[in-house]
C-alpha cells in the first residue's frame, strides 16, 4: 500500500502555528512567586505562568489550551 498523497482525505494536516504574542489577563502572589493567567493576542490560547522573583521571566506551568468553547 502506497502511503496517502497529500490530497488524500487520511493524508494529516498542515498544523497552524505561529510565535505566541502573550498578554497578561490576570496575575495574584503565591508563595512560589507570581502567577500569570496569560492569553495569546493572536490566536486565543491560554497558559498559566510562574515568575519565581522579579528579576526573571515568567515560566510556562502549563500546557496551552486552546480557544474557548462559545456558550450556547
């Protein structure tokens, strides 16, 4: 069997990334630093964020999820 050309329904597809652009939506302190609830301006994927102190940069404490499912 002949592996699907790219036209092929099963063939999979081009995955659609680009370089996240995050924003700040909310933040709070913990004991292990400052935690950012982040969102990316150009597609709507959220992170949660830890600066451990203010000298270094937040750090990704979790997996992007995606956009948001609509209500209704």
């Amino acid at each position: 069997m002949s592996p699907p050309s790219p036209a092929s329904p099963t063939a999979p597809l081009p995955s659609r990334t680009h370089e996240h652009g995050w924003t700040t939506e909310s933040a709070h302190r913990t004991s292990d630093g400052l935690v950012r609830y982040v969102r990316c301006d150009g597609c709507g994927a959220r992170r949660v964020d830890l600066q451990a102190t203010a000298s270094r940069p937040p750090v990704a404490e979790s997996a992007e999820i995606g956009q948001p499912i609509s209500p209704g």
